[in-house]
C-alpha cells in the first residue's frame, strides 16, 4: 500500500475553505482540471461530483494526502454511505489521482458549472428573494455517521 495518496479536491477541503485544515499539512501538488466527464452539484452544505459522461471539467486541487489521514476524510465524507473515494480522470496530469464522489440523487440541487466555493455560493444565495435550506433530495437517504 502506497505511504501516499493523490488526492483531487473540489470543495470544503480545498485552500481557504471550511475543512482545509485536516489537510493543511499536506503537500499541496497543483490545481487542476478534469476531463469532462463530471458534474458538481450544491447541496446546501458542500459540493457533489458525480460522473456525468455529457459533464464539464471541474476545476480543484490535487493534494498528497498520507496513508493515515485518509480515514480521518473518508469519515467526513462520510464514505462508503454519502461519497466514494476512486480515481478520477484529471487533463495533463498523468499520475493515479483519487476524487471523493456523491452516492446519492442530485437533480434537486443546483449545478455548481466548473468550480465551487463557500464565496461563490454565499454570492449565489445573497442574490435569491426567497431562501429555502437545501435538503437532501427526495430518494436519498443518508445513513448516519458511526
């Protein structure tokens, strides 16, 4: 088993945001982009990347994340119920890189297009008149986290 993983980013976990600090000290690689065979989606709390062959290249960062500490992000990301963590397709980055992916229905949230962030959203919602909280869509049911 690799000491190592390559590890894409597109949300929380990400510079400057909300959940950075599990990561901070990890090695920072680059930002990237993916193929475009993705989409990312706002759940009211974090993105969700799910694969969409007619998808966009998403825009992240791709980290080099120890062995150890990916327990400690598959808990937040609540994995196997929520996300799964497997490779991702990246343009010009030619080493194995592994992306967190929502497990759940997506189509009542909004399309992030190629990049998210906590400003971006907060942007977004100031912009709304009437504000209602974002909650898992009908058909997915989240399993709470042990």
């Amino acid at each position: 088993m690799n000491a190592h993983h390559l590890i894409f980013v597109y949300g929380t976990l990400k510079r400057n945001e909300r959940y950075h600090r599990l990561i901070r000290s990890s090695r920072f690689i680059t930002t990237a982009t993916t193929a475009p065979r993705y989409r990312l989606y706002d759940s009211g709390l974090y993105p969700c990347l799910v694969h969409d062959p007619a998808g966009v290249s998403v825009v992240g960062e791709i980290f080099r994340i120890e062995a150890a500490k990916l327990s400690l992000i598959d808990d937040l990301e609540n994995v196997p119920f929520d996300f799964v963590r497997e490779s991702i397709d990246l343009n010009d980055f030619p080493e194995r890189v592994e992306a967190y992916f929502y497990q759940h229905e997506v189509s009542c949230y909004p399309e992030c297009g190629t990049e998210w962030s906590s400003r971006s959203r907060k942007a977004y919602l100031s912009n709304l008149i009437e504000v209602a909280p974002l909650l898992p869509c009908p058909n997915s049911f989240r399993r709470p986290k042990k």
